[in-house]
C-alpha cells in the first residue's frame, strides 16, 4: 500500500470502496446539464465516487481522518477495516479519530457490531459540527439535516465520553482542524505539518473531481449551505494551488493523493 511521508508522520490513503453518484443529485438544472458535458467527455466512471480514509502514523499516535462507510453503503463498500488489518493495525490500536464532517460514508466505520468499532480512540469533531447535532432544535434545522439527525446522534453516543470538540487549536503535535463549511456547517479540513512538510486533509471540500474542479458552483443537494461551500471550496483550492501543498481527498481518484494544479480558470488533480 503507498504511503507518504510528511515530516515525522506516515500517511496512508485506506480505500473503502467506489460508491456511485448521480447527476440527479444536482438540483439546478442548468448546472446538472454543464455537469453532464464534463462528465461525458470523462466517461460514465466519472460519477463512481473513490471513498477514502486516511491512516496518520506518527508522534507516538495511530490517527484515522474519517472511516468509510462501514456497514451502511452495501457490501462493495466498508473496506476500511480489511485495509487496516492488511496493514497490521488493530481497531483497537487507533488512538483518535479526526472527523471532517458527520455524513455516513464518513463515520459509517466507527460503528463496531456490538459497539465502537474503535474503543481506545477519542473522536474529534468541529465545534461547528457538533453544535448543529447536539445543539441545533429541530424544527430549526433544514430538512437534510433532520432526516439524518437520529443516525449521527446513535454515533455519538457510541463514543460517549470519548469524544473531543475541537476548534482550530492543535490537537496533536502539527495537526489542527482548517474549517471549510458550505457542506455541512461544520465540515472541516484537517492540516497535517511536520518538518516543513505539510498535507491538508480535504474530506469532501471536491465531490466529484471531474465536476468541481472545473466548476466549483456546482452544488450537490447535500452541501448544505451551497453559497458557503463554493467559498470554502475557492480559498482552499486557490491556497493549496499556490502553496503546493499535498492533499489527500475522500472522494479524489486513486490513489486519493496529489496535488491542486491551476488549469485555466479552473483547477487539474494531479495524483501522486
Ligand atoms: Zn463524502
């Protein structure tokens, strides 16, 4: 399995497997035909989503960025667990979990048959993230997140205790959450530096690359605030271009690492 270094850590892409979109899932019209011309000039694989999580070895820590889907997308899909055991890492050696946002082919691993699936880890999530499920009433919340409210709540009460919410401070020695909301209000990348080197984290900041890299406006109907996901989307995009920071995406192609480039107006995903 490739791994990357940065600095003192060892990062490792875990491929839990390809999850199939749909152009239905855009609810503006003109968007979903432009959508339908980029996809058309990539091939109908353009819409069968790669998810990944992401394993960070180092500093004394054994670090999972999300965890697949686990159980909740069908049998094609929840291989993080096998990848891991491939890898000789015990669920029960994963001291943490990062979260970058609460939707189910994020956290769908952390639930174990009969409880976590991980139960030595601490889970981190964004303040912004918890206090819209903890926090938000009901009758406050847009309907997307209502119907997913019960679900992410049984998560969290698996991890009771255990959990951890996070603003932007370091959580461990060079990694801190980098808010990107627009998705979900809380959805956050996470920033991994170590010794001049530095890897940002994505999780689904780009949904479907061959979409959103050329046309970062297009929203999908679960991006939650649609206006405020093309700002994060455009900053981040622009910094990590500039900076030529690595990245590592949830639903980038594989290997789901590589780097930002600027492609005209738009922007190119260069695997590494
Ligand atoms: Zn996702």
């Amino acid at each position: 399995m490739k791994s990357y270094r940065v600095g003192q850590y060892e990062i490792t892409p875990l491929f839990d497997g390809p999850l199939p979109s749909s152009l239905e899932k855009i609810p503006d019209l003109s968007h979903r035909a432009e959508a339908e011309r980029l996809v058309s000039a990539v091939g109908p694989h353009a819409l069968i989503l790669e998810v990944y999580a992401f394993l960070v070895r180092g500093e004394g820590q054994t670090i999972l960025i999300d965890t697949g889907t686990g159980n909740l997308k069908g049998p094609a899909l929840g291989k993080v667990s096998n990848e891991l055991q491939r890898l000789g890492v015990e669920p029960s050696a994963v001291t943490a979990i990062l979260m970058t946002h609460l939707h189910g082919d994020h956290y769908g691993g952390l639930i174990g048959e009969d409880g976590p699936a991980f139960i030595n880890a601490k889970l981190f999530i964004h303040e912004k993230e918890a206090a819209f499920f903890y926090d938000v009433a009901e009758a406050d919340m847009p309907e997307r997140g209502r119907k997913i409210l019960a679900p992410v709540r049984d998560v969290l009460k698996l991890y009771e205790g255990k959990i951890q919410i996070v603003g932007t401070e370091e959580v461990f020695a060079g990694i801190n959450a980098l808010p990107a909301p627009g998705h979900s209000y809380g959805h956050t990348c996470w920033h991994i530096r170590s010794q001049g080197q530095s890897m940002l984290a994505l999780g689904d900041l780009i949904h479907i690359s061959y979409i959103h890299l050329k046309a970062p406006y297009i929203a999908m109907e679960y991006d939650l605030d649609p206006k405020q996901a093309l700002g994060s989307r455009l900053r981040i995009l622009n910094w990590v271009a500039d900076e030529d920071i690595l990245i590592a995406g949830a639903h980038l192609p594989s290997p789901g690492v590589g780097k930002i480039k600027r492609d005209g107006n738009c922007f190119a995903f260069e695997a590494q």
